[in-house]
C-alpha cells in the first residue's frame, strides 16, 4: 500500500517530525510534530514500538521480494511507480510494416477520462502488473527446473558445463564484443604476403598492354571519384551516383570493391584515400535491408582482401564487424540462412519469387570462404560453424541424379522446386566447394570430394555438344534440359582447370579439356556479336548455336566471367591464344563501353548502335580490370598455390595448416 496512508499511525505528516524521534527533533512525536490521535486516544510508548517494528519489517519484506525476484526493476516501475502522466507521456507506435494494415483512428477521447487516468489506463495498469506477475512466475518455475536438471547431472558433467560456461565467457571478455563490434581482436603477427606486387612482363608488348589496362582502372577510378565519391556505383553518362538496393544504405561498394585492384596495380595514391574513406566513413549501423550475398562477396570480401595484402588493421576490423552484423541471417530452423537481412533488427527474409519462400544455392553456399577467414582473423569459431553447418545439412539431403538444386526451404530444410544450373542461382556454389579444399591447404577432403562428385554429376546430365562441336552446360528443370548457356556459367572453363589437379588420376586431362572446350563456347558467344562483346544468355536449339535469340539476353553489362576463364587457362596451359582473346575484350570494351564518364554496359551487343545502360557496376574494378590485369601478368603475382579468388576475384590467402596447427595451440 502507499506509505503515506501508515502516517496517521505515528503522526501527522504535516510537520518535519512527523516520525518523531531524530528525524523530528524529539523522541516520538515530541517537539516538531503533532501526536496523531487514535481510536481510543493516544498510543502507548510500547505500542508504537510494536508498530514501527512490525513496519519496519513489512517494508524490508517488500523491498526484498521487489529487488530480489527475477525482472523485479519491470515490476517496480510497472506496478508500484506507474502514473498517468506516464501514460499519457507514451511515444505514438511506430509506423504499421510493409504489408501491415493500420488501425483505424479512434475519435477523440476514447479510451480515457477527464483525469487521464479512467477505466481503460487503469485495466492497463492491471493486465500489466498481471503480465509481470505471470513472467515472474515462470522464471521461477524455470529456474526450479533448471535446478532440478543440474542435481540429477553427475559431477563430472556439471564440471564440463562450467568450464563450457567460463570459457565463453572468457572468449566474449577476450573478442569484446560490444555495440562498437570487433572492438577486441586477438593480436595477429602480419606477414608480408607472397605475390602481392609481382614484377614487370618481360615482353614489352606485354608489358604496354598491361599499362593499358592500369589507364582503364584509372579512367574509371577517376570518373567515379569524381561524380559519384563514396557512394556504390557510378552513372557515367549521367555523371553521377547510382544506388542498387542489394546493399540497402550502405554506401562505398565501388570503394571497397575496388581496393585490392588498386593495391595489385601499385595504385598507391588512391588506395591511401580509398583506406582514409574506409576509416572515416564506412559504416554498417544502418537500418537498412540489405543482400546477405552480395554484401558478403563484396564488402567482406573486398575487406579480407585489403588486409591480408596491406596489412592495415582497419580492413581486418570492419570485416569482422560487418561479418558480425551478418550473423543473424542464419538464425532459422536449419541454420540454411535467409537472403535478405535488416542488420539493424536482425530480421530476415528471402526472395518473394524464390520458389516456396526458399533460400538460393548460390547465395548461401558462396559465404564459405570469407567465413573461414572471419574465424581466422577474429579467434572466434561461429563464423565457421555456421557455413560447416550449411555443409551438413546439404550432405544428408537427398540429390536428384547427384545435383543440388537451386532452391533449399530454410525452415523444412527440404529442397523447393527442382531447378539445376551451372550458372545463376547455382554457380558460385561449386566454385567454393573447390576452393573450400584448396584455401584449406588441400585439408578440406570434404568439400573436395562434394566437388568432384559434383562434376562427375554436371558431366553425365548438364554437359552437352553442338550440332559444329561447341561444348556447353544446359539446364536442368525437372529432368529436362533448357539447351541455354549463360554469361555467368563461362566461369566453370577456369572452375574445371583450376581442379584439374587434385582431380582422380585418370579425370586430370579430361578437366583441363573440359576447361578448354568451356573457354572455345565462351568466345565463340563472343565472336559472334557486332561488338565482340558476349550476351547474358545465349543458346543451342533452333538451328541457332551460341547466340542469343531473346531480346532480353542480349545485353553485356561488364560482366567478367570470359576473362576470368582465359586468365585461368593462360596460367595453366600459357598458350597465347588465351591473351589473345582477353586483347580483343580490351579492344572492345574500349570502342563500345567507355565514355566520358567512365564505362558503361550497352543493351544489345548485337546492334551496331551503341545503347548504354548508364551503370559502371563496381564489378568491372573488382573483376573484369583485375582478371585483366593477371592475364598480362606475370604467374608470380597472386600465385595460385598461395591465394585463392572468392567469387568477386577478391584474393585471400591458403591458410597454411602448419600455420593453422600452430595458432590453435597457441
């Protein structure tokens, strides 16, 4: 009850002393205040000690019970400190969600009363206080359960428990993980990386090529610097910024993307004010949905690689930051995560046109490789164990002929419609399960065995040959075949040579022809257009062969899967022809994609007038210049048996197991 209705007992509260004693200036009700008269008079000296005592020891009952139950700040200010103008002070709620239907507005006064305190804020107040009592309630249950379950545990299993308990404690207090994120990180020794900077071609001709690629970085570099600085992506007809909502408000993509390119190139100027962007003004505290994906393959990604090959701290810093925010996509029924993100509430979702509500093959099996790093640079294991799980819950599912389809069901962890492809939705998934084993040191024998039987699969049902000979990897719809190739499978010529090596004995040659044959269709697709530039798709039926034939599949947008398969062929086989063919991408891309502003894709590569889409993705300075740049390079510079490309051609190292040996123990 409220104190003050206990005055009348001991006085009026009128005066100073209503309390008597030292607080009133005399014992009891003595000088300083007024006796407060009883029933039947005054109280006896020895009744109001009674009294005091029996009050004092209700107030100590009441402040114990409040301070020591569980959620007893909740109940104090709920119940016993709950006012009107509290109420009435409430912020409005927040705006209805997408998809959310508002309530109508209620008229004037509803609800309340002249005092603002009627019948409805009192019924408040009660189901409130309710609440609380019934949460109070079932923590205690909990906690008696709790109990119970530890008393029946043997000894040595509550000692495993606790040392489980204090060692997550000690790893949180050591990574301190606080709202600054990656506040903590364990002390790594940098080591110059191998390869980083490789030397000079020593053909000059080579070497003259090579500087005309380093001008193109520039010219782009410079354009969007200069129109679009620090935001993603550069319109360079428009000469300004261009936003795509797969980042959702985070900005620099271009930046970030761009960083190791400059570094590999000796860019040194603008890799210093790319860095000084980056500590001044990436930030990842938006609230902002955002592509779990493309954030992953670009910004992680980008940032992984800026550290390992400048070793300055605040790339290794961010990427585990953002890699952090990241780790809330997983938390579904099967771990499989979601698509899409809002990394300021952690809720997730995926495509609405993904079949059944599923997550992408491409999307949640391309995280593997920056997560590995993540774990490696911050000391704290979830990162791996979150794409080891995707691992485990991919083998025990059923394959249809040995292939994965494109869409998994987060929540059934059953797959959605069957759907197979070597390229979009599929292909960067067997591009890491290769480059899993061979980041690994070659330890990884899972991963290496999922990816050969992967290919023995695509060969036996998806690879096909033309009506002249031109190899291709159709698609698979419910065990038909779509005789259709995209861009984005021309990839797989440098997939299939780059694992030529660790294949079985007799596959090693068959994986460099197939690597071949890839490469000869994707410059075919090329050759074929007025621009010797290649369409998104093109296709075998219809009396027609590496062509596209849909209006919608004739535009290039600077994609870089060609050259990245003629830049792996060259460092295993050196036959010219691969410069060859890379040469005429650069010469094209001159005549038919630069502009004032930069580069820009065109519409239809088919046409002999150009038609620009005004969007210089930050793709072509990751990829396209970088797969470039390697090709007229030296092997020296990025080897192979040292670094491993994610599939945004952002270079992170082999993790040594020697190396990896000696951390653990440390």
């Amino acid at each position: 009850m409220p104190a003050v209705s206990l005055l009348p007992l001991f006085g009026s509260p009128a005066g100073p002393g209503a309390l008597g004693g030292p607080l009133g200036g005399g014992p009891l009700g003595g000088p300083g205040g007024r006796k407060a008269p009883g029933p039947s008079g005054a109280f006896r000296l020895t009744e109001k000690f009674v009294l005091l005592l029996v009050f004092s020891a209700f107030i100590t009952l009441c402040f114990g019970a409040i301070f020591f139950l569980p959620d007893s700040p909740k109940l104090l200010s709920g119940v016993f400190f709950h006012s009107s103008s509290n109420l009435q002070q409430q912020p409005p709620p927040p705006p209805p969600a997408h998809g959310e239907h508002q309530r109508p507005p209620q008229p004037p006064g509803a609800g309340s009363s002249s005092s603002g305190y009627g019948a409805g804020a009192a019924a408040a107040v009660a189901e409130e206080a309710a609440e609380n009592l019934a949460k109070i309630r079932e923590d205690h249950e909990r906690a008696l359960r709790e109990a119970k379950e530890t008393l029946q545990k043997l000894p040595d299993e509550i000692r495993r428990d606790i040392h489980q308990d204090k060692a997550k404690f000690l790893l949180q207090d050591k990574l301190g993980r606080r709202e600054a994120g990656a506040a903590g990180l364990p002390d790594l020794p940098f080591r110059k990386p191998v390869g980083a900077v490789g030397g000079e071609p020593t053909d000059p001709a080579i070497r003259k090529k090579r500087e005309k690629i380093k001008e193109m970085m520039k010219h782009a570099w410079d354009n969007y610097k200069h129109y679009a600085w620090g935001l993603n992506e550069l319109k360079p007809i428009s000469k300004q910024g261009h936003s795509s909502n797969l980042f959702g408000n985070i900005q620099g993509a271009t930046i970030v993307d761009a960083l190791d390119t400059l570094y590999i190139m000796e860019m040194k100027d603008e890799f210093k004010e790319a860095k000084e962007w980056v500590e001044k003004n990436l930030d990842f505290n938006v609230n902002a949905e955002v592509s779990v994906f493309e954030v992953n393959i670009r910004f992680v990604g980008g940032l992984l690689s800026a550290y390992y090959l400048s070793g300055e701290e605040v790339f290794r810093k961010k990427a585990v930051e953002l890699g952090e925010k990241l780790l809330p996509a997983f938390n579904t029924p099967t771990g499989i995560p979601w698509a899409l993100l809002n990394i300021k509430s952690g809720i997730g979702r995926n495509w609405p046109w993904a079949s059944g509500g599923s997550s992408i093959l491409a999307e949640f099996g391309t995280l593997h490789l920056e997560f590995m790093h993540l774990s490696h640079l911050s000391g704290n294991p979830v990162f791996a164990e979150k794409v080891m799980n995707i691992r485990k819950v991919l083998k025990r599912l059923d394959k249809p002929e040995g292939l994965y389809p494109n869409y998994l069901n987060p929540s059934s962890g059953q797959w959605g419609q069957h759907h197979v492809s070597i390229g979009g939705l599929g292909d960067s998934f067997y591009e890491y399960l290769l480059k899993a084993w061979l980041m690994s040191d070659k330890t990884d024998e899972e991963g290496m065995q999922m990816y050969y039987d992967a290919v023995q699969s695509i060969e036996t049902h998806l690879l096909r040959k033309s009506s002249t000979g031109l190899m291709y990897i159709a698609e698979w719809k419910g065990g038909l075949l779509e005789h259709k190739m995209g861009h984005l499978t021309c990839f797989a010529g440098g997939m299939f040579v780059l694992g030529a090596d660790g294949a079985p004995a007799d596959k090693t040659g068959r994986h460099i022809e197939l690597g071949a044959e890839i490469a000869r269709t994707c410059h075919e697709s090329y050759d074929r257009t007025s621009m010797k530039l290649g369409p998104e798709a093109f296709r075998f039926d219809g009396g027609v062969e590496a062509i596209a034939t849909r209006q919608n599949e004739k535009y290039y947008i600077l994609r870089p899967e060609v050259i990245e398969t003629y830049m792996y062929m060259w460092r295993f086989t050196h036959d010219p022809k691969y410069r060859q063919w890379g040469w005429e991408a650069v010469e094209a891309l001159e005549k038919y994609c630069r502009v004032d502003g930069g580069y820009s894709g065109v519409r239809d590569v088919y046409s002999n007038r150009q038609t620009h889409d005004d969007v210089q993705q930050s793709f072509f300075l990751s990829e396209t210049l970088k797969y470039l740049y390697l090709l007229f390079s030296e092997d020296d510079l990025l080897p192979f048996e040292h670094w491993v490309f994610n599939t945004e051609a952002h270079p992170l190292p082999v993790l040594k197991k020697e190396e990896e040996e000696k951390r653990k123990s440390q």
